[in-house]
C-alpha cells in the first residue's frame, strides 16, 4: 500500500489486516499485479509460517572480508 510517506512508522503487528473501502474504486496492487477494488472488505491473513535466514550478529566483519 502506497500512501506518499519517505518513512514507514511500525505501529503494531497482528496475524489479520481487514481493510474497508468505502466510496469509488480504489485502485490496488499485490505481488506485482494491479487491479481496481470496488467497495467492500479486502481481509489479509497469513496460512502457515516461514522460516527465514537472518545475519548472525556474533559475526566478525574481519571473519567475512577473508572470504572476499
């Protein structure tokens, strides 16, 4: 969702996005794909979990620029 902020604020996490669209068609975008949403309730949930790689912060940077 695009809203001409610079900056993104994190105001909370949760498991489910419900969004009500009132009004006209709203024009929307998903993975690439774009599309007019007519009036009603776009509802967003995850299905299962996944895992992620994440930087191991125990790291050393000199440990790393021996490799390269």
């Amino acid at each position: 969702m695009q809203i001409g902020i610079s900056q993104a604020i994190h105001l909370a996490q949760g498991s489910t996005l419900k969004l009500r669209i009132f009004g006209s068609t709203l024009p929307m975008q998903c993975d690439g794909e774009a599309w007019l949403q007519y009036p009603g309730v776009v509802q967003i949930s995850h299905l299962n979990q996944v895992l992620m790689l994440m930087k191991n912060d125990d790291t050393d940077k000199e440990q790393l620029s021996t490799f390269f």
